[in-house]
C-alpha cells in the first residue's frame, strides 16, 4: 500500500516481515464495513450538537439581521406574514483515533509475524480507510521513551503522520516509558467530539488503563484490538529455555519438558486473558483478538462486520476459523 508513490511500511526483513499481503478486494469490502458504520454515527447519536448547514433541520425562527438569506423558508414567511429561517443541525467528519502500543512485548512473535507486524496492518487498513471523505484520523502511541502524536488530519496528511509513526519500530529494551493508562488520558485530553478509537495493542503492560479507558467508552466508539502470539499462551516442549521479559528485563530458567509446568502455564495465561477480557467488557469497550498467524485482515473485516450486524460483542476468531 503507497501514497502518490511513497510506501506505507518500512523495509521489510526475515526479522520484520511486516503485516503481510492485503489484498485489494478485502480492502474494498473492509470499505464498504467501515463506511456503513460512520454513515451510522453521523446519521445517529453522532450528530454534531452545533447549528449550521446540515440536512436534517434543527428549528424554525424568524429572521435576523445578519442572517443569511438563502437559509429563509417561504412556506413559512408566506403563512405568517413574517420572514422565517430554517437552522440545521451541523454535520460532521468522523473522527477516528489509532492508539498504538510500540512497548518492547510488542516485537514478540513465534508464527508468520510479530505482534508488531498485525498492529502495523490494522493501523495501515484503518488508516486507509478513516482518512477518507472528510473524515479524520489521529494517532497516540504508547510504551516507548518518546511516544507519538499525531492531531486528528484528513486525507493524505493523516497517513503520512501513520506512516511516520509506523516506521519507529518498538523498542527491544529500556521502553516502558509510557503506559496505555498514559496514552489513553492523552486522547482524552485531545478529543472534544464524539469519535470512534481503535486501541492496537498486546494488554500486557501495568492496569492503569481501566480508569480512562471507562471515561472514554462513555463518550466514544471505542474498539479493543488485542494481539497475541500462541507461544504467549502454550510453551512448548523444548527442554530448559532462559525467558526475558521485554518490559522488565528480568529472566527466568524454565524446564519445559515437564508436563506440569506447561499445564500450570497454559491454565495461568488463560486466566490472565480471561480477566482482561472481562476488564475490558466492564470498561465498555468492544474486544477482538488477532494472532500472529493466520489471515487477520479477514479476523479483523469480519468482527466490524458482525458489530454493524448487531450489538458489539467479544468475538475471538482463531486463525483456525478465520481461514474457513
């Protein structure tokens, strides 16, 4: 994917292949999602609170010096004798918000890509799409020494902003800088209008988030994409292995060949998650699960997909089902 000619990804390598193909009729019909659900918002309870030109009328008055003449209704000045305006209510662009985790767990990946790699592809198709028609992206990233952001912009400034953001690859050590708590206050502080928030992350850094994160959700479309790699959930049998942890640096000796320890690990990992699905249900904000293996874009096309169908919900789609 290219602006007039500029990529929108950096160099890819064995060690950072990047999201992978994103075929141009998936796109298209992501489009067609994506559009449908803004013409939801704008058309709904997205509707700007101002006065102005629009299509859906606000009230009748009389007229004003100072009013502008084209604006006058005659049914009405012809019934009461007197000169009326008609006043709309303001329509709107969508303004939609990428909040992306660039934290050290983010360069973590055991299948086709790393977890940075399917953040990089859902911030790419997003940003295709929300900067389109007037509409606006803005972009926060968290987790690293020197976050981003970037204001709300249309068009091709909007993606560019992406593509700089995009091309800072996570750090491999020394981040934490930032948290998701941080970043999300952030976005908070910045956004005025009701607007629709794509959070791209792993969830495994400190629980400072739930607190904004609830005050967002109850004035905003906010959609939890968490990313997770099979190796964060089930170790493999592969004899003694040292584990790091990105975000702490600390290290651990684990024995993998006994099968207890890979029991209690899996059992630990799937309450871990459970409990943060169930944290970000609470917070209001609607959760999908992407792997780094598999077809994510169609994961990802299919949840918003389902969303316009019916009330948001939890959906994880395994790579498994995902290509069915």
């Amino acid at each position: 994917m290219s602006v007039h000619g500029i990529p929108l990804a950096p160099e890819r390598t064995p060690d950072r292949p990047g999201p992978g193909p994103t075929p141009e009729a998936l796109l298209r019909a992501l489009d067609v999602v994506v559009r449908r659900r803004v013409e939801a918002l704008l058309a709904g309870e997205y509707r700007s609170n101002a006065v102005g030109i629009g299509t859906e009328l606000a009230q009748i008055r009389p007229y004003q010096p100072g009013d502008d003449v084209r604006r006058i209704d005659w049914n009405v000045t012809a019934r009461t004798h007197e000169p009326h305006v008609r006043d709309q209510i303001a329509e709107r662009a969508l303004v939609s918000w990428l909040v992306i985790d660039t934290s050290p767990s983010m360069s973590f990946g055991t299948a086709e890509r790393r977890k940075a790699d399917v953040a990089e592809g859902v911030a790419l198709a997003v940003g295709h799409l929300a900067t389109r028609r007037g509409n606006r992206l803005g972009i926060v990233t968290f987790g690293e020494d020197h976050p981003v952001t970037v204001p709300p912009r249309q068009g091709r400034v909007g993606l560019m902003g992406l593509l700089a953001s995009l091309r800072r690859e996570p750090q491999l050590e020394g981040g934490g800088a930032t948290s998701l708590g941080e970043g999300l206050a952030r976005v908070g502080r910045l956004t005025h209008s009701r607007s629709l928030l794509f959070v791209v992350s792993d969830f495994r850094g400190p629980r400072d988030w739930t607190a904004p994160l609830l005050a967002l959700a109850g004035r905003h479309d906010v959609i939890a994409v968490e990313i997770r790699d099979r190796r964060e959930q089930d170790l493999p049998d592969v004899g003694e292995l040292w584990l790091v942890d990105p975000e702490t640096g600390r290290h651990l000796r684990v024995d993998t060949g006994r099968r207890g320890l890979r029991e209690r690990f899996r059992e630990a990992a799937q309450a871990e998650r459970d409990q943060l699905e169930a944290e970000l249900r609470r917070c209001g904000a609607d959760h999908m699960v992407l792997w780094t293996e598999g077809d994510w874009l169609r994961t990802f096309a299919g949840h918003l997909r389902h969303r316009l169908a019916g009330p948001a919900t939890t959906s994880i789609v395994s790579a498994g089902r995902s290509r069915r």
